[in-house]
C-alpha cells in the first residue's frame, strides 16, 4: 500500500502543468543555456581557423568532422544511456565539456591554439555532444505524465528553434570582441546545464535489477529490432525521413535560387531569418495545436499542407515571396514533430528509450545531411525549380507513407516489448 501512494504522489506530480513542474523545468532551463552556447561555438569555431591558418577548406572541414562523429556514434550513445545511469552520463559529458571549453579557451588567450588541438577539442566535444542527448530525451517521459510528454517536447523545439536564432548573431558578437569569449562562454553555459542537472530530485530512468547482460552490439541491436518490428515507428521513419530531407534542402535551394536572381547577402540573410521566425513561431504554438487535433490527423494535415507550400514555393524560384510557403511549412512542423516524439516516449519502454530514439533519430535525419550537396548539384546542373522540385517529390512521398502506413493511424498505440528489463 505504502508504494502504491508513492507511485500515485508520483503519477500526480508529473501529471502537474509543466510551468510547475520543478524537475522538467531545471531540465529544460539546462538544455536552453547549453543549446544556446553550443549554436555560439559553432560559428566561433571556424572563424578561429580561419584567423589562425585561413584556409575555408579546413574551417568547414571541422563542422563536417563533427556531423561525421555525432552519426557514427549516434546508435551506441543511445545504447549506453539504456546501459548507463543516466543522470551520472549527461553530468559526465556536462563537466567534461567545461574542461575542453575552458582549455581551448585560454589556449587562444595565450596564443597557443593550434588548427591540430582546434581539430582535437571540436572532435572530443562532438563525441560528448552524441552521448548526452539520447539520456536527456529519454528522461523527459520520466519527469513529465503521458499526457505532458508532447508538450515537453514541443517545449524543447521551442527552444531549440529560439537558440538557433539567437546563437549565431550573439556568437559573431561575442568572437568581435574577443576570440577566446565564445568558448569561455560556452564552458559556462555547461557550468549552469551542470548545476541545475544535478538540483534534479527524480530519478531520470527507472530502477533496474543488476548489471546489463550482454555486449553492447547486442544492445544496439535490440534497439533496431524494437523499431523493425513496430508498425508506428515504421510509418514514423518512411514519413519523416523524406520531410526532412525536404526542409532541408529547401532552406538551401532558397539560398542558392535567390543568390542567382541577385539577391544581396543582407537579403539572403533575411530569408533564413524570415524561415526560422516561422519555426519558432510554430515550436511556440505546438502545445494549442496538440491540445485541439489527435496525433493521425495533426499528421496527414500537417505533410498534405507541407506538400502545396512547396509546391507554391517551387512555382516562385528566383523571387522572395518562396521564402513565405517554407517559413509557413517551418511554423506546422514542430507540432507533429513534438506529437510524434511524444508519441514514441509514451509507447517504448523506459529501458530502450535511449536506444529506439537513437535509431529513429539517425534514420530519419540521415538523408537530411545529404540534403545541401544534392541541392547544390540540382542547381548547378538542372537549376533551381529542379532543386525544389526534388523537395516536392519528397513530400509527395512522405503523404503516401502517411496514407499507406497504418500503424500511424492508431491513436492509443500499443507494441509488445520484445525485450522485457
């Protein structure tokens, strides 16, 4: 009886708003400052190779040598946050990325920042960048009821989509006044995700019996299966797999269309701000969309609404106004990205959480990185409207993944764990 109460006291706490829910809100607030510091580096890394050696080659060379690491081990991250404790993993990848910020800081006070050490720290950072976000994702479901869960997630697309507006013009400013101020302040934005991870008073992931048995291959694995053999996950990836790869290479077609027109670069910059505005707006109003359409319908509205704004958006090549149907597009996305993450942490287990997000994750984002050659090579060779009109027959394709598949359609979705804890 006495750990019926618990379960009970614990149920009506996560089931509690989430503007009252101490723990999420340390959580999100963590994550708000470390995303923020991240996007800020970002852009301070390449600038420092550039002053320091010049070469662009080798400045874009490091941002493509994290996006190789962050793949490569994006399945076993997920497996060790099953495998591990979570809170000790993201505290660990926490402290560890303030050491690395902080010595590639004061290296380039000193002078001392080599293109090799550069190389070093941005790999190390990536490889801790890839082993805290499975732990994270998986331990929303945790502090927040069933019924929160894709308000939380719509909460961290807000965040998300505020970061990445905010991030690149704050870090130009900050390496303006001083090349080693970006990285010192991304050491404290990890200080701060640190501290208030740490204040977290319920536990990230449920209680297992012993160590894990098996290897992690094995646990890998399981996790590949666990997502083979559900039909929603399934419909999940045969959907967004070809949506992302649409947004994606859209945003860079847009660069690209209107930089043939003539546009100047202040222009440029405005349409991806106008592109970001909408997906901020749309992380913003996620929670009030959730809340007035079920998941299936929110879905088909959301990819046959994204189908005729790109098409609209591909018949304008060349003039602004294609800026208007993307940032349109951007604005419905984060509803049923959230829905659809919340979706999968209500119906995995809590002990392959890390593990299915991993896989979903990096098979519907993979084709995504493809996204920015395959755009640059429709241009170059075929031309703009050929460019969007590739991302037109990807949406296409995502709406009849939507039709077809009917695991998506189940609105109280259920699987068979396959691998009881």
């Amino acid at each position: 009886m006495g750990a019926g109460k618990v379960n009970l006291e614990k149920s009506d706490k996560n089931s509690e708003p989430l503007r009252k829910n101490r723990d999420f809100s340390l959580l999100w607030t963590s994550q708000a400052a470390s995303e923020l510091g991240s996007t800020v580096s970002i852009l301070a890394f390449p600038l420092l190779i550039l002053s320091i050696h010049g070469s662009a080659v080798l400045a874009g060379a490091v941002g493509s040598m994290q996006a190789v690491i962050r793949a490569v081990l994006q399945l076993p991250a997920g497996a060790l946050a099953d495998r591990w404790n979570r809170r000790t993993l993201m505290l660990g990848c926490d402290a560890g990325r303030v050491v690395l910020f902080m010595a590639l800081g004061g290296l380039v006070l000193v002078d001392h920042a080599s293109v090799p050490v550069i190389f070093m720290i941005s790999g190390c950072v990536a490889v801790l960048d890839v082993m805290f976000v499975p732990g994270e994702a998986a331990a929303v479901s945790q502090l927040v009821g069933p019924e929160r869960v894709s308000e939380a997630f719509a909460k961290n697309e807000a965040r998300t989509y505020a970061a990445s507006l905010a991030g690149p013009s704050l870090g130009g400013l900050l390496y303006s006044i001083g090349r080693a101020i970006p990285f010192l302040f991304d050491a404290l934005t990890y200080i701060v995700s640190f501290t208030l991870i740490s204040r977290i008073r319920r536990p990230l992931q449920q209680p297992r019996e012993g160590r894990p048995k098996g290897s992690l291959v094995r646990d890998i694995l399981e996790g590949l299966k666990y997502v083979v053999s559900s039909p929603f996950l399934r419909g999940v990836l045969f959907t967004a797999t070809p949506i992302n790869f649409a947004l994606v290479s859209a945003q860079f077609s847009v660069t690209l269309a209107l930089t043939e027109s003539g546009y100047t670069p202040a222009v440029l910059g405005m349409a991806q701000g106008v592109i970001a505005v909408g997906g901020l707006l749309g992380a913003l109003s996620a929670p009030w969309i959730q809340g007035r359409v079920t998941f299936y319908p929110l879905l088909l509205a959301t990819v046959s609404t994204l189908f005729v704004l790109m098409v609209v958006s591909a018949l304008s090549v060349g003039r602004f106004l294609m800026v208007l149907p993307l940032a349109l597009g951007l604005f419905l996305a984060p509803a049923i990205n959230a829905a659809l993450f919340g979706r999968l942490a209500v119906t995995t287990p809590n002990h392959l959480q890390g593990r299915v997000i991993s896989v979903v994750v990096l098979l519907a984002t993979a084709s995504a990185s493809a996204a920015p050659l395959s755009s640059g090579m429709f241009v170059e060779r075929l031309g703009s409207i050929a460019a969007m009109t590739s991302c037109v027959v990807a949406v296409a394709l995502s709406l009849f993944a939507a039709l077809y598949f009917r695991g998506l359609r189940i609105e109280k979705a259920s699987h068979t764990d396959p691998f009881p804890n």
